[in-house]
C-alpha cells in the first residue's frame, strides 16, 4: 500500500508512513532491488483468510531477507484480519490496530480513551 491509498492514510494516523512512494492506484508492485532500497522497519503482511489457509509461515517467507531491517529484528506482523483491506466501517478499528503495531510500548488501554 503506497501513498495514496487509504492503507497508507491509516498507517499515518497511527504515527508511521508507508516506505512504497505513490502511484496512480495507490498500490504497487515493487521487485527485491526496490523493497530492500526501501528498508521498512516493519512490515506488516496483510493475508486474507484464517492463519494456514494459504500453507505460507509469513516469518519464514520475509526470512529470504535478512538485509531488511524488519527481518533482523523480527517486525513482521502478519494481519489476518479481513476488514484491514477495505475501506469500511471498522476503518477506525484498522487505525487503532496499526497504531498498537507501531507503538507497542503504549499501553493498550490508551488506546481506548477518547
């Protein structure tokens, strides 16, 4: 999700910026050379479906690279939930996710508060 796209929107809501640089649709594809010249510090991997449905172990899949910074210090989060992908009324509950994601350190029941 790049910039441009609501996914995009919502990671900056929750205090992080997507690395993938816009595009006309919002989302891209990107090859090897661009994801490690991007770096990302997490990458949170967004699967449809129940854990296991695909057989794929997202961990082991991001381990093919070990420069990026969110492999070598285990910041992949695989999302399983499928409301992350749309634009719906649980965009707020996606936010609130992202932003526990990003800032573990806070205490969840901050992020309750109104």
């Amino acid at each position: 999700a790049g910039e441009g796209s609501f996914i995009a929107e919502l990671i900056a809501i929750a205090g992080a910026r997507s690395v993938v640089p816009r595009s006309p649709e919002g989302y891209s594809r990107i090859g090897k050379e661009a994801l490690l010249r991007y770096n990302p510090d997490i990458i949170i991997d967004m699967m449809q479906g129940p854990p296991g449905r695909l057989g794929e172990d997202p961990q082991a899949v991001w381990r093919d690279f070990p420069e990026l910074a969110a492999v070598r210090n285990r910041r992949i989060v695989p999302v399983h939930d499928d409301f992350v992908l749309h634009a719906s009324q649980m965009i707020a509950k996606t936010a609130g996710m992202f932003a526990r994601i990003f800032h573990p350190e806070i205490p969840a029941a901050d992020w309750e508060k109104p």
